[in-house]
C-alpha cells in the first residue's frame, strides 16, 4: 500500500512530468541532431516508460548519487545523439569497453561534436536544480520505488524486440539492457549446444536447409587476371539510383557521379545484395575468408586467428600460394582490431595502414581523407602493375566513416562553394543532420571516380577484375527503417572482368547475392575455385543454381538476427532468438517487397541456436 500511496503522491506525479518533459527536449535533441525521426507510436510508449524510471532515479537520489546521475544522463544523451548519427540506432551497452581503445577515441570521439557534450551535461544539471526547486522533499519509499521501476523495465524489456532502435528511450533502453550485458556480455546463444542441421530435414520444414552452402564452377583459367577489391567503409548500394529506384527507397544521398563511371568503364551493378553484418571487422573477416561473421556482440574471429587460435582457410592465402602478389592497403591504423596481425596471417604479403602516409596530418584520427588516399594507392597501384607477376590488392577507405573525415582541401572547396551559392546552407554543421555524412560520401564519390578513371587511362583496368563492396552498409536508406527487416544490410557490389563483355557469363544484376560470394567469385575468376575448402557462398559464375540457399544475416546494433531463404522467406528474431517474426519478399527484389506473412517460423528455436553456434565456430589452430 506504502507503494501505491507513493506513487500517487503529488510530489512523484509532478516529478513524472517534469522527467518526461526533459525526455521530450532531448528527444528533439537528438532527432534535430541525426535526423533520425522514430516511429510515434514506439516513441511515445518509450518515453512515458523513460519518464517513470527517471522519475523514481530523481526521486531516491541525494548527494554524490545525485551528482552521478546527473553526469550519466549527460553523458547518456551525448552517446545517444554521436550513435544515432553515426549508425541510426542506440547505443548497444555491450560495447562500451570498444570506446577505451586510443584509435576509436582519437578517431571518433575528438571531433566537433564533442561540442555537444556540455550542452547535454548543462541540460542534465537544469533537470536536477528545476526538480529540486519544484520538489524539495520528494516522498519515501526507496525500495518499492526500485522494485516498481525494475518491473516496468523488465515488461519494457520485452515489448520491444530490439532496445536500441531509434524509437527507444535512452533511459528505459539502457537500463533494460544491463541484465542480459552482466548476464550474457558476449550474446552468444543460450546453451552450448550445436546441432549439426545444415543439410537436414526438419519437422518444420519439408526442404533441406543450406545454410552452410558452396558452389563454385571450377573452371581453368589460362591467365588469371590481377584482381583489385575495393571496399567503401559504410557504403549502400541504395544511395545509387539504379538501386535505390528498383527497390523504390528514398535514399539520403544520391551518387549519380559514381554510378555513370561505373556504367561507362562497364560495371555491372547487383541489386539484391546483402551485407551480412555491422562493424567493419565482421564484413572484411567475411570477404577475405568466405565464412560467416561473428554473430556475437563482441567480434572475436579476428582476434582469434591474429593470436593464434583459429586457423581459417582464406582468400589471399590461396592466391598467393598460386603465385599472385597479395597486398592489404587501408587507410585507417592497422594497429585497430589488430589487422596488422591478422592481414598476414590470412595471407597478405603487403600489409599498410596510415602509417604509409609521410604527412602528419594525413594520419591524424583515423587516417588520410579519400582525396589523398586513393591518388596514393593508384600510384602504388600503377608500380605494382608493372611485375611480372599476377596481383590481388584489397582496398579499404576511411574518409565515409565517422566522424566524415574529407580533409582541409575539401572542406575549403566545399566553403567555397557555399559562399558563391546564395541560396546555400548558412546553418552550422551542428544543425545539418547527416550534412557531414552527405560531403563525405560526395568527396568519396569524386576521389573514387577519378581514381578508376585513371587506372582505366593507364590501362591497368585491361588485364584485372575490379569488385567495389562495402565492408558494410551501415547508410540510412529508409525513411520507415523501424518498420522493415534488414535495413542496414542492403550492401553495394559492383563488378567488372578485364573484358566487360564476359559479364554475359556473370550471375544476373537481380540475383541474391552476399559478400560470401565475393571470395568464392575471385577464386573462379582465377582459375582457383577448386581450391575453396571450407568457405561457404556462391560464385557468381555460377549461372544456373537450381538449388535455392539460406543466409544468416543480423544486425549487432540492433541486437536483431534474421534467416534468409532465397526463395522469398525470412525470419526477423531477437538477439537472443527466441521471438520471431515471418516476412515474405520477392527475390527479385528483396528490400522492395518486404510483407509480414503470418505463419509460424520455419525453424524451431534449437534449430535457430544451432545454426548461429554453427557459425560462430572456427577451425582450431593446431
């Protein structure tokens, strides 16, 4: 009774609206910062539940708790805002010793939006005096208060299959997310059971699953190409028209630019493809070595080959045992994520990172922005061509990763710009959401138009296949991006043979397609595609597949996890995969067709552990 006559004491209501009116100035906060409107209904629910957890926070705390409160909610909405704007989704609690390491800080955290964080912490502070003086002696009750609190989270917990969408409440959502962080830190399935199921009959399914599929054509080649892999860090395949019209998006950006390059050196862009994962260790780990990502919160396959404890089969290795000279050029420190270890060990003979570049400031933070990055390695490019040798480069660009990164001499051309347009924006970048995303995506755009114009010039495209990937597409494409599945795993290929006109003998633009399939496609394209081991995917040599495969795909922002068939069915589940939702789409055109189907899942729970276990798994070293 104590509890109730608490909570229905005049001191607590007012301190309920007074926390959710404060929720509600931050929540314009952040929608004014990234641009990111969530979805109402989930918005208002969220907040009224964030309103109540505050208000009990305010209600119980005196003193240095007080004072911690106030510190954590300043801090919380920063995150929350430098999140949304930078992945479109809350902050996953999981992740927070990923911001101790002294690349991500100096990369991403030291930049003008650290601007935000007083703003944010004096709000905070505003919020703690305006209750004090409204409510000097709040009621009693600390105990039911906690209680109450603990149970409206854990029901909120559950109403939401992901806690991080943008609809969710920072408050509400971080709390809920303590539990299953001290509980579970890695996310790894319930149990530590695999049932080997990938190839086997299911009572709920009358066809085999094939999860774990390969297929290559295993071709000879009489002189294998030089192969040049290009990935674009958080590239979308939907901010190129051809896409973003045939799947009927809206996409924030438009690279109209780089499309007609890409059509006029003879590139065949693929409409349906899919970015298995977020994070850029996960996609590389998935391109360079043929295998699933690490599904688990925190990536560990890097890790676990670079120190010795796994020993996967990948690409660059079996290249370079067939004579090819393998090189990994990045722009970013390849200290971070240890790939200076892990590069050599998948085998790359050439490994370099910001390190490569003499100019002090082009490596400050992440590393050199695109207009110098790309002139760089086409020069390093054009050395290498003249061996005697066959080659496989792998690129990866640092300039569309946040915090957006474009350097002084674009920035300079762009204030230029914008001085001798009358009409054009006058607001700060603080104000212009995404604005710092859109000038980093044209400036790639440009760099990366000039630079395959040159090898093409220099006649280095006449003898090399070129992939354009993304490691993962981390764009906002949708404007409903809380509505549909696999929002942030529409990923970008794009692919050109020494001679354009062998794409006849290429898998069609409109097929399904991964970034398993990329490895699986160069080792065909080389001669090599009866070398593929263990890896799983699809070559796109491969013409005329009747047998339709499965793909598990999921987003570690989101905690979500889904099971793709491709002859139109998905599973949407939570991170923990026991609630699932079914979605039907046409494989022709996966992210333009998505429909809720209402039928039971297509694989029961031990089913769905399994085969994420499954994936997780790496062969020992020995």
């Amino acid at each position: 009774m104590r509890l109730v006559a608490t909570l229905g004491d005049r001191r607590f209501l007012l301190t309920f609206l007074l926390a959710w009116g404060w929720l509600l100035l931050i929540r314009a906060g952040l929608i004014l910062q990234s641009g990111v409107w969530p979805s109402t209904v989930g918005m208002i629910g969220s907040d009224l539940v964030g309103a109540f957890v505050l208000a009990i926070l305010l209600t119980i705390t005196r003193g240095p708790l007080r004072a911690a409160l106030v510190v954590l909610l300043g801090f919380a909405a920063y995150v929350a805002g430098m999140h949304l704007t930078a992945h479109g989704t809350l902050f996953q609690l999981a992740f927070a010793s990923k911001g101790m390491d002294p690349t991500f800080i100096s990369g991403s955290l030291l930049n003008v939006y650290l601007a935000l964080l007083p703003f944010y912490l004096l709000l905070a502070w505003a919020l703690h005096r305006l209750h004090r003086s409204l409510v000097p002696s709040p009621p009693r009750g600390s105990v039911g208060l906690l209680a109450a609190g603990a149970a409206m989270l854990a029901v909120y917990a559950m109403s939401f299959p992901s806690l991080t969408t943008p609809a969710n409440n920072m408050v509400a959502s971080t709390l809920a997310q303590v539990p299953a962080t001290a509980i579970n830190p890695l996310g790894t399935a319930i149990g530590d059971e695999a049932v080997e199921i990938a190839g086997t009959p299911t009572d709920n399914n009358e066809e085999e699953t094939n999860f774990f599929y390969q297929r290559v054509e295993a071709n000879s080649v009489d002189k294998p190409p030089n192969v040049l892999l290009i990935m674009i860090e958080g590239l979308s395949a939907g901010y190129f028209p051809e896409v973003s019209q045939y799947h009927d998006l809206q996409p924030l950006i438009t690279l109209d630019s780089l499309e007609s390059v890409l059509k006029a050196q003879g590139f065949r862009m693929y409409r349906n493809h899919l970015s298995l994962e977020r994070q850029t260790d996960r996609g590389t780990f998935s391109i360079v070595c043929g295998r699933y990502p690490d599904f688990r919160r925190a990536s560990k396959k890097l890790l676990d080959v670079a120190e010795e404890r796994a020993a996967p089969d990948c690409l660059p290795a079996k290249l370079r045992d067939a004579g090819f000279h393998t090189a990994y050029w990045q722009a970013a420190p390849t200290s971070y994520m240890q790939k200076d270890e892990f590069m050599p060990k998948a085998g790359f003979l050439d490994v370099t990172g910001a390190e490569a570049f003499n100019n002090a400031e082009d490596i400050e933070g992440w590393g050199p922005a695109d207009p110098v990055y790309f002139p760089n390695v086409a020069k390093r490019l054009k050395e290498l061509d003249q061996s005697n040798s066959p080659w496989f480069v792998t690129l990866l660009n640092i300039g569309t990763h946040h915090p957006f990164d474009i350097g002084e001499e674009a920035e300079q051309n762009l204030e230029k710009a914008q001085a001798n347009n009358a009409e054009g924006p006058t607001e700060v970048a603080l104000l212009q959401p995404q604005q710092a995303r859109r000038d980093a995506m044209k400036v790639m755009e440009k760099s990366l138009g000039h630079f395959l114009e040159e090898l093409a010039a220099n006649g280095t495209l006449d003898d090399t296949l070129v992939i354009l990937t993304s490691d993962e597409s981390g764009g906002f494409v949708r404007a409903d991006h809380e509505t549909l599945p696999l929002n942030s795993n529409l990923g970008v290929l794009a692919v050109r043979p020494p001679d354009p006109k062998d794409l006849q003998g290429y898998a069609d633009p409109h097929a399904i397609t991964a970034q398993l399939d990329i490895p699986l496609t160069i080792l065909d394209a080389t001669g090599r595609g009866k070398y593929a081991g263990d890896m799983i995917g699809r070559s796109l040599l491969v013409r005329n597949d009747q047998k339709p495969r499965d793909i598990l795909l999921a987003d570690t922002y989101t905690g979500l996890k889904y099971f793709l068939r491709e002859k139109g069915e998905l599973l949407a589940c939570t991170e923990l995969l026991t609630r699932c939702t079914s979605w039907a789409f046409d494989p022709d055109r996966v992210f333009g067709s998505f429909r809720e189907a209402d039928k039971p899942p297509f694989l029961t729970l031990d089913e769905r552990l399994a085969l994420f276990k499954n994936a997780t798994t790496l062969t020992p070293a020995d």
